[in-house]
C-alpha cells in the first residue's frame, strides 16, 4: 500500500511546472468527455525534464495519458494570475481523483500467461444447461457466451442495452469494469481491469467499451464464445464522433468558426496530431477501437493484414446502416428469439446537431478516415454475403416482424410515441449522458400508466447505459464524479 501511495504521490508531482510570472502551478488533467483517462504521464513530460532547455508547444499531449499544458514565456503575469484561477480547481479536483484511483485500482498490471489464467471451458457449459431447458428450438441452443467489441457511434448503445436485458434476464455472469462505465479506455484491455477478476474465472458476457486486446479478453470467456462487433460508415461515424468528443481534444479548441467540421476536414493537421492527447477520437476510431494503429493510411499494407486478422477473431460483424436486418443475423447465430432482439434506438441525436457534409467534404473525411473506410467496406462485403446466405426473402420477412413487435412495444411503453430532447426527460434514470457543454442526445418518458405486465421491460427497454449498469450492481464512483463535474463547470 506504501508503494501505491508514494506513486500516486509521484504522478501528482510530475504535474507541477513553472508559470512564467514566477510561481509553480499545477497543470490540469482534462479529463475525455465521458471518461478520465488515468493512465501514467507523456513523454513530453519526461523530454521536458531531460532537456531543461526544451521549448515545448503550447499543447505537448499523449494519446494514452495525461496532458501538460506549457505556457509560453511570451505570457504576461495577469494572464497567468488569471490562468491560475481557471486550473487549482481543476487540478485540485483532479488529483484527488488520480490518488482515489490509485488506491482502489494498485493492480493494474498484466498478468502472466498461462493455463490457469483461462477460463476453462468445461466451468462455463455448466452455466450453460439452465438455460438450453428453456431452449424451444430443437435445432440449436441458445448462445449465452458472447463478448461484444462496443465500438464508439455505432449505435453499439443499443446492443448493450439487449445484451443487459438477455443477460440480466438469464442470470449470466457479466466482467463489468470498476469505478467507471469502460475498461480503462483509451488503454489496452487487461483482465486486471475487470471487477473482482481472478485468474482462472468463467464470465458469459464481456460487453463494456474497451480498447480490444483478443489475447487478453479470451481469459474471460470459454473457448466456444462468440465474438460480435459493429461498424458504422466512417464518415457519419467521424461527424458524429467530432460532435461529441471535439471539445475533449484540445488541439481543437483554436478553431473558429460556425463550421468546426469543415475548417477541421479542410486543413485536419493544423488541429490533429498523432500523439497528442484524445486526438484518436477525430481518426479512424474504429481502429483504434479494435487495438489498431489509427494513424496508418489506406494504402499501408497493415490495414489489410490487420483487416484479415480481425476477420478470424470475430463471428458477425453488424452494420449500422443495417440494424435490422444485423439485429436478424445476431438472432440467428446465437440461437436467440424474436423478443430477445426487441429494442429502442438509444443515445441518438436531435437531429439539430447533426452536420451535414457535401459530396466535397465526405470525400475529405473518407480520405481522413481511410483505413476506417477499408475496414468498413471489407465487412459491408461479409455482412451481405451472410444476408444471401440467410435469404433475402426471409431476410425481408423477419425485419418486418421485428419491426411489428418494436412498434407494439413502443405503443405499449413510450410516453408520445419517440423520443424527446434532454430537457423534457421526466426521470432522470432515462436520461443519458450528454457530450460536454451540451444537451443534444435524446431519451424517453415512461407512459404513466403503462400495463403494470410491461412495466419492467418498458423500464429496462429505456434506460441508458449508465443507470442500467448501476441497476447491475456496478459501482460508477469515478464516472459519476466526472459527470457532475462535466454538469458543473459547463
């Protein structure tokens, strides 16, 4: 315990630097717009200290850590008087944060290979057996091992939501992160950043944002699980992804303008750099979510190796664009039924917030994002040769179904009929999380007098990530802090 304190210790330490009128400050650590990144210090910190003599840009980031802000001597004093105002309560609530998680978090560290780090496939079947009883097909059983790669603003927020309700429904045993709604995102996963993980441990379901490590996730699961992600086109997902995250990259903070997207995808390196801190968000994130290098272009050989690579280790890729018709597949392939795929559309957008980009301006994204895009064709191409493998006449008539009994539902629970903007939220367990400094994503309002029959699955249908994995027990100590300070500040 001595040592995870004199460390902690050490890494508030490694923030302090010198304000050019004099004084020692504290440097902020802004935290991304739905999680605290706490993971160690840039490099820019440790050349700093190697080369006094170092004259370090105004924003010297680290995708994978903690940022330093370095003023530059040309600052007059009441410009730092006043810039010191702004960052104590920052920092000062910030370390807090980093020593509380040092504390409750001094093991993350990689264990080491071996049998018993896995999890053993005959454990998991026993899990198994309850639920194959209440099976009504006689061709197959259902699938209740299954890790699902969340990517970022693919609609993966629906996924989860039906991922919870079968799990919760059949008493699977779920790895939930710690303290927080992801697994140390931006950082590899690692078993350590499980809830209570010990080698050797049986989970069913693995399904929090995560930076995808296969070697890593496969100690959780049985041999015979399936692994399912989804993909979205990466210029909606890139626009989307800008809209939420830009104000926690600070590169972007310079731009001007009405048009941020524009000016960004007009002249992207004036406001991106490869190390610099939460810049993955605004370049094929979808690699970066599978473990990738984000920062390789198209035509780099990788992207395919790494493409084919990613094939083998996953069962079904969904798209987006076709949540249906994916939601069909999934259906299939695990053996679910009908009312295990029921869903609402969760964390959309108004539709206000959405910018749309000219034929001009989606070829610059598509070129920004282009290993994204190969990515994304590649698996469009696999999607569709699974909906010819199914059929496309019974293809057509499951997507009606589903669509029939969603509307059922939606009539049965949804006060109006959709969804309303933030501020009309009535309860707030329906509320979802919103990107900093706004309130553009969407929820719904229970029907007061819903069938007390529907009444729980209505709730459970309707309730965002974050209040539902509370209501699954997990302690989300550190997001919620954030979440208050986020609310309060902006």
């Amino acid at each position: 315990m001595t040592t995870v304190i004199q460390r902690c210790v050490l890494q508030v330490q490694a923030t302090l630097h010198t304000c050019p009128c004099g004084r020692r400050i504290p440097l902020p650590l802004y935290p991304a717009a739905s999680k605290i990144p706490l993971l160690g210090w840039t490099n820019a910190i440790s050349r700093s200290r190697r080369e006094p003599n170092l004259t370090l840009t105004p924003l010297m980031l680290s995708s994978s850590g903690f940022f330093s802000v370095h003023i530059m001597s040309g600052i007059k004093a009441t410009k730092c008087k006043a810039l010191l105002r702004v960052l104590i309560p920052w920092v000062l609530l910030t370390n807090v944060m980093v020593a509380l998680y040092c504390l409750r978090n001094p093991n993350q560290v990689k264990l080491s290979d071996s049998q018993k780090d896995t999890c053993p496939l005959g454990v998991a079947k026993l899990q198994n057996k309850s639920l194959n009883k209440q099976s009504h097909s006689e061709e197959c059983s259902p699938k209740v091992n299954v890790m699902f790669m969340k990517t970022h603003k693919t609609a993966s927020s629906t996924i989860l939501n039906i991922l919870f309700r079968f799990g919760e429904k059949h008493k699977l045993r779920f790895a939930f992160p710690d303290g927080r709604n992801d697994f140390f995102y931006p950082s590899p996963f690692l078993c350590s950043q499980v809830k209570d993980y010990k080698p050797g441990e049986c989970f069913n379901i693995v399904c929090n944002h995560m930076r995808f490590d296969h070697q890593e996730v496969s100690k959780l699961l049985p041999p015979d699980s399936v692994y399912i992600t989804i993909l979205r086109d990466p210029v909606d997902l890139f626009e989307s992804s800008f809209h939420y995250y830009h104000k926690a990259v600070p590169l972007t903070w310079r731009i001007r303008g009405e048009n941020k997207l524009a000016v960004f995808l007009n002249n992207p390196w004036a406001f991106y750099g490869p190390e610099a801190f939460n810049s993955f968000y605004l370049k094929n994130l979808l690699f970066f979510d599978f473990g990738l290098d984000n920062n390789l272009e198209a035509d780099d050989p990788r992207v395919m190796t790494e493409i084919k690579n990613l094939s083998r280790r996953f069962h079904l890729v969904l798209i987006a664009e076709y949540f249906e018709e994916s939601l069909i597949l999934l259906k299939d392939l695990l053996c679910w039924t009908m009312e295990d795929i029921l869903y609402f559309k969760l964390n959309a957008r108004k539709s206000s917030s959405v910018s749309h980009l000219d034929a001009e301006m989606r070829a610059k994204a598509l070129q920004w994002n282009g290993a994204d895009w190969k990515l994304y064709q590649y698996f469009n191409g696999t999607f569709w040769a699974r909906v010819e493998a199914y059929g496309r006449e019974r293809m057509k008539q499951e997507v009606e179904e589903l669509r029939r009994r969603n509307a059922e539902m939606k009539d049965i629970c949804i006060e109006g009929g959709g969804a309303v903007e933030a501020q009309k939220i009535q309860n707030r367990r329906f509320l979802p999380w919103q990107p900093v400094g706004e309130s553009s994503i969407l929820g719904y309002n229970i029907k007061k007098d819903v069938d007390p029959r529907f009444r729980t699955v209505c709730e459970k249908m309707l309730t965002p990530e974050i209040q539902y994995l509370s209501e699954l027990g997990v302690n989300l100590w550190l997001t919620r802090l954030w979440g208050w300070l986020k609310d309060a500040i902006y």
